[in-house]
C-alpha cells in the first residue's frame, strides 16, 4: 500500500491529453521545486524537492510537510464544507446522510458539552471493568472491549481466509502495545529509553485525569508499563510480520483452547459476536502462549488498571481537554516532534471523514469529482498493465511455465478505479449532537458489526477498504485487485492547463498503478495465486532466483541511514520492490506516448528527465527528525528520500538523464543494481 501522498488541483479530464508546447510560459513545479545547488547524481531527492522545501518550512502543527500536507489540507477544507453545510441543514431528516454528517460535525464542535461530559461518555464501560473479579470475566472484559472500537491483549479482525480467499476466517493477532510497536519497548538507545520515560509521564497524567492521586497514578503507570512490555516480549518483530506463512496458523477452536487453557474460546466468541466458528487463524501462537501466563502473572486489579488505560487511550482524543492535550504531549509531540495543535476543525474534520467516510464520499464524489475519472484512471491503467506484462515475457530469470502463472495472475488482477459502484448501508447508525464521544464509539461499534456480519457470508469482491476523498491506493492479495480512489487522478501546480505525459506517467502510472501492480508480485502478493490463495505458483528453480533478487534489494536498503538509524531491509522490501517496479514499468509506459516519441522539451527539461522528476515530485515529503525516527521504526514503507534515490539508483536511463558517474553517490556498479520486474 502507498503512504498517503498528495496534490493540490482536481484537474478537468480535458485536461490530461499531451502537451505539445515546446516550452512553458507557466511556473512549472518540475522546475521551480528544484534546488539546483544541489548535484542530482550525489542525491536526487533533494536536487528535485529541496526548492519547495526551503520556501515551506514545516509547520509547528505538522510532522512533515510537502505534496502530503497540501492535499490533506485541501481535501479537509472540501470536507469541511460538507460538514458545515450539513450541520446547519435543518431540514436534514432523521436519519440522513446529512444529518448524520452535520451532528457528527456540530458534536465534535462542542468543546463545552465534551468539557463538562470528561469521562462521562466512558462510565458504563469503566464500571464494567469495575466489576471483573476473577480471570474469566477479566477474559470476558478484554473481549467485549473489542467490539466497541478498544484494543486490549491482543487483536481480532475477520477478513478472508489467506489460502480459501473464498471464505471469512476470523484471525487473532498480537497487539495490546499501548505505543503500538515492541521497538518501543525493548530497544536500549537513548532515543527509545526517552520515549518510555515520557510514556510513563503520560501515563500517569492519564490516571491522574482519571481521579488517582499521585501516588497511585504512578503505580498505576508503573504497572502499565511492565504489562504492556511483557506483550511487547512476546511480540514479533516488525519484519517478521511480513510472512504469510508464518503468520498463518489455522487451529480448530478446541486447539485453540488447549494452547491456552486460562481462556475459553468457545466462550470468548460469542461475545465478540461470532455464534459458532470451527477454525481461527493465529497470526502468532507463542503470544498467545504468553498472554495466556501473564493473566495470571498480573492480579486481577493489575488488568484492570491496564484495560481501563487502553479504553481511554482509545478515545482520549474525543475527552475532555487535559485527557487530549496529554495524548497530543506524548504521540505528536514526543513521537513526531509536533509542538502545536491543529485548529480543531480540521480534527473534527478528519475524524468525521474517518468516521463517516462513507457517507461524505458519497458527497464528495457528486460535488468534486469531474466526469471521466473512471476512465481515464482506466486507460492509464491498462497501458501500465499491458507494459508490465511485456516486462514479464521477457525476463531472463523465469522460466515459461512460471512466466505463463504469473502473465495469468496479472491478466485476472481487478482494478477497481474511482469510487464504489455501491456503497456501505448506514442506515443502522445512530448519530445525534450530545456526545462526540459517544458518537465515536457508535461509529465504531457499527464498524466491528459490519465486520463480523461477514463472517460465513459469501465474500463480497465488490466491496471497497478506501472511500474516494482518501488520497491513497492499495493492492489487496486476497482479492487479486488494486484500489485506486478518484482523488488520485488530482495533479499539483497545472491550475487551469494541462500536465504532459511525462508528469502523468512519473506520478499515476509510476507511484500508483505500476507500484500497486508490482505488490502482487513482491516478497509477499507473490505468494498469492490469480484467485487471491495463498499458493505456490512458482517452480523451485525460479522461486530461488526471485528470492536472490529480493536479497539483493533488502541488502540495498539496510545500507540506507537516517540520523545513526538504518532502515530495516526486510521489513520494507515489498514497498521497496513495488517501487522499484512501479517507477520502471511506469517509464516504459511513458515510453509509449507522443510526447516521448517526439522527443519533446518542456522548460528545457527532456522527456526522461521530466519523468524522474515527476516521480520525485509524487513523494515530496519532508519530516521532523522525531518523525523519521518513528517511521523507520514502526513503517515498512522506507523514508521518502530512499522512495526516491533508492529505486532510481537501479536505473540505467536516469543515470543518462542526469549524468551520473562511478563516482557519484546515486551510482551503483552494475552487480548491485536490483532488475526484478
């Protein structure tokens, strides 16, 4: 999946045919976001960004800023919009989508009833764990809690079944972390020590807030900690999530209930609304084992304290302010070095949108989505698709039968372009202007219940995981698809004119389509067969050359360093190789058009030189030091930089395009450059 990137214009499709002007009397963003103090063959990154970068410092409420940042804030004024139009709607009947916008909206905006409410919203469950006495209705406790949009001991999910993509399979994960990631709690560097010490901070203010002294806030906090970093123990770490077959352990419940014999499955169940199930998936049986020891290990007063930690973290942000502006202090500032808080429309905004995005999309596409996207999302995508399959007939490391599975797997892969033929039903969604808290929660409540009433359906590979005004793309496995919403086709800096080939091609074919075609046959979507199972399609022989050339990738990326931090090779090689492949199969796309035939210049830059600029231009982020830290922690996407120098490096036509030399830092000698697609 793509890291959310962004641009600033919804372009009119009129106007995405070729530029035939051989120069520009516009300010062209290839050009002027260009820092030209900079050699493009010692670091391209900076060379086709750093412009911007000096002219748009970050700002004090952000934790990066580029081509992110501005379609974020765009996107949030076309939704906000929505929501203000919503909300003064009074004719709006009960029950609309307008209504339920609006009252979302309006609630959100009503800091003196969520001061007054404090905790109030979170009081019936706050009782219930009150009343756990014993371990089986602790069990009970950390189940119900899931079903209403908390986290606690572990995660559960129902999606399809990895190796019968057919099926709904319910599937029970480590989780639990209230930091979210084991690093955090492990590691022994200056910067992971300062982090838990604020954490323990923060924790404590939490209980505080929740009406502990001092004293008992800190061994509130204390014990938290110690619990949290016994999960974080049994945890696996981030690479080796990316396995699917490791991760992919089908017990009967019974089996199930023998690994764990202080927790009763056939009970658990029910209460996370699933009436009978013969099979579960469990990503990682030795944390379940050791969850299992720790509900003993810890006293029953012990859970407690944590479950009622996890419930308010979960909803801090929609509490009253010293509950809020504690959890902004430790996640945005600390974590991300974000020393301000965002107006509170646009955080209202953004979790309406999260909330309700079903609805606003519905609005969104009706009111700012031109005619045609569908179908100019489709033919770029057909033309990348056309140019990764004449990629595949004629690699040099596949053997024919293996390439006639893998031509066969990309001939069936559904790309789902623009908006959802059908949308969600809500209709059983109570929202009203009392509590933005309780609405949250009601939000999330229908969301799980959505969720679990797939179970033991037919599986429906209609349905959408992103509503169009999300700036976003992904590749789904099971289903053998890729999601593109509308608002990708948008394009920043051709107000009113249209882009050339070259910036269609460097940023939609390349760091869309081509990216999320290639995930279906990365480290992991490669293990996936045409009909979305879990299969090896592969022989032996050519399945050992692809993993010899996915080594190569991960060993190019360790080498990469941000502040004294490596990137992690193996946890974000299936990013890195769908880059890699996204950038390479969107060029020879390019190849194909007028523009690059003709050889055209536009504001002096060649076709291949604009190309590679665009596709610099598609990732144009710059980030806190604190925020580089944590993605390189916790994200198996590497840091935008390498999202840029990383595949380019492996190019022999941007060694031409900007004269890159032995020499040069963006060079690579010929055995250590990756060919994979």
């Amino acid at each position: 999946m793509n890291l959310i990137r962004t641009s600033i214009l919804i372009l009119s499709i009129a106007a995405f045919s070729s530029c035939n002007k051989k120069e520009t009397t516009f300010s062209d963003p290839l050009v002027t976001n260009r820092d030209t103090t900079v050699n493009p063959a010692e670091d391209f990154f900076n060379y086709a960004n750093n412009g911007w970068f000096k002219k748009n410092p970050i700002l004090n409420t952000d934790s990066s800023n580029g081509i992110m940042r501005i379609i974020t804030d765009t996107i949030n004024n076309q939704i906000k919009n929505i929501c203000e139009k919503s909300a003064l709607d009074e004719d709006a009947s009960k029950g609309s989508n307008k209504q339920k916008i609006g009252d979302f909206y309006a609630s959100g905006m009503d800091t003196i009833a969520i001061e007054k409410a404090k905790l109030l919203p979170l009081n019936a469950e706050l009782k219930n764990i009150d009343a756990i006495t014993d371990v089986p209705s602790l069990v009970s406790s950390i189940a119900h809690l899931q079903t209403i949009g908390a986290n606690p001991a572990f995660s559960f999910y129902v999606s399809q079944d990895d190796k019968i993509s057919t099926k709904y399979a319910l599937f029970f994960l480590q989780g639990g972390l209230g930091m979210g990631q084991r690093d955090f709690y492990l590691e022994t560097d200056k910067r992971n020590v300062t982090i838990r010490n604020e954490y323990a901070v923060h924790l404590k203010t939490i209980m505080k807030s929740m009406g502990q002294d001092d004293a008992a806030a800190a061994k509130s906090a204390a014990v938290i900690l110690k619990l949290e970093t016994d999960l974080a123990k049994a945890s696996r770490k981030l690479e080796a999530l990316r396995d699917p077959i490791k991760n992919y352990n089908k017990l009967t419940v019974d089996q199930f209930n023998k690994q764990t014999s202080n927790i009763d499955w056939k009970k658990v169940l029910p209460i996370l609304g699933i009436a009978k199930a013969d099979t579960v998936i469990v990503g990682q049986p030795e944390f379940f084992t050791a969850l299992n020891t720790l509900l003993k290990t810890y006293s029953t007063e012990d859970w407690k304290t944590y479950l009622k930690w996890n419930l308010v973290n979960s909803y801090a942000s929609f509490l009253n302010k010293d509950i809020e502006k504690s959890d902004f202090k430790f996640f945005s500032t600390v974590m991300n070095g974000v020393t301000t808080q965002k107006p509170r429309w646009k955080r209202v905004v953004n979790q309406t949108d999260s909330s309700l995005g079903e609805l606003i999309g519905q609005v969104y596409v009706a009111e700012y989505m031109p005619k045609g996207v569908k179908e100019k999302l489709e033919e770029i995508g057909n033309n990348v698709r056309d140019v990764f399959a004449e990629h595949i007939k004629k690699l040099d490391w596949m053997s024919a039968p293996t390439k006639e599975k893998a031509l066969n797997k990309l001939s069936k892969i559904v790309m789902k372009l623009g908006y959802p033929d059908k949308w969600k039903d809500m209709s059983q969604l109570s929202i009203d202007r009392k509590s933005y808290c309780a609405n949250v929660m009601n939000a999330n409540i229908w969301e799980y219940k959505y969720m679990i009433n797939k179970f033991g359906k037919p599986v429906d590979r209609t349905e959408w995981g992103m509503q169009p005004q999300t700036y976003n793309a992904y590749y789904n496995p099971s289903n053998n698809e890729i999601v593109i919403p509308a608002c990708n086709i948008i394009v920043p800096g051709y107000e009113g004119r249209m882009p050339d080939d070259a910036v269609l091609y460097g940023i939609i074919g390349g760091s869309f389509f081509g990216h999320e075609i290639t995930h279906g046959f990365d480290d992991q979507g490669s293990q996936y067969d045409e009909k979305g199972n879990l299969n090896n399609w592969w022989t032996a022989e050519d399945l050992k050359k692809f993993k010899e050339k996915t080594k190569l990738i991960v060993a190019q990326y360790n080498k990469f360093e941000v502040l004294g931090k490596h990137v992690n090779g193996d946890a974000t090689q299936g990013e890195n190789i769908a880059d890699l492949g996204g950038v390479v199969v969107g060029y020879e796309a390019f190849k194909k058009t007028k523009q690059y035939k003709n050889n055209e210049k536009i504001s002096g830059l060649t076709p291949d030189q604009r190309y590679f600029l665009a596709y610099a231009y598609s990732w144009m982020i710059n980030r806190r030091d604190e925020s580089k830290i944590t993605q390189i922690t916790t994200d198996v996407h590497s840091p935008e930089q390498f999202r840029i120098n990383g595949p380019l490096a492996n190019i022999p036509e941007f060694y031409k395009a900007f004269n890159v030399k032995p020499n040069n830092k963006m060079y690579q000698s010929d055995s250590l450059r990756v060919v994979i697609w």
